[in-house]
C-alpha cells in the first residue's frame, strides 16, 4: 500500500547527489566516473537528442519533502561532461 510507495520515494533520494557539495566539485571536461565517484548512480540515464549531447544523468528525487521532485542533470559527450545543473540550484 502506501507506506511502501513512500519508501520507494524516499530510497531514490539517497546518494552524494543529494548533498549540494558533490555538485560544487562537478566540473566541465569530468568524466562519467567521476561524476559518479563523486555523485553517486544517477536515478536515470537517457540518450540525449541534442548532437552537442550523448547522454544525460539524470537526479532527480523530492530532496525536501514538499512533494515537488528536484532535478539535476549533467550532460555528456566523449563520457565527459559538457554540462549540468544541480538539483540544489536555486530556479532563477
């Protein structure tokens, strides 16, 4: 029933991904490795459509309980980074 959809929330919101200071150390030119040494496995992983894009990490899990699922993403191509944005970044 409902208490184990909750702890199924809950369980994809774990990880460095979740902590702004991973995300302060994620550079351009990284590589996929590092990007999960240091964020651990994103929640999911997609093709991209863009060309200037191969794939994108994607993180994303409700980080302060409003109900509102956060989102972070990094992009890569040649498995480096060529960008991201933190699920902790504030939304101008």
């Amino acid at each position: 029933g409902l208490v184990g959809s909750e702890m199924c929330i809950r369980d994809r919101s774990r990880g460095p991904w979740t902590k702004p200071e991973g995300w302060k150390t994620i550079r351009k030119r990284m590589s996929e490795f590092s990007v999960r040494d240091t964020l651990g496995k994103p929640t999911r992983i997609r093709p991209s459509v863009k060309p200037s894009i191969e794939i994108v990490y994607m993180y994303v899990g409700d980080l302060n309980s409003d109900g509102i699922d956060e989102e972070g993403y990094v992009n890569f191509k040649d498995k480096r980074v060529v960008s991201f944005k933190s699920p902790h970044a504030k939304e101008e």
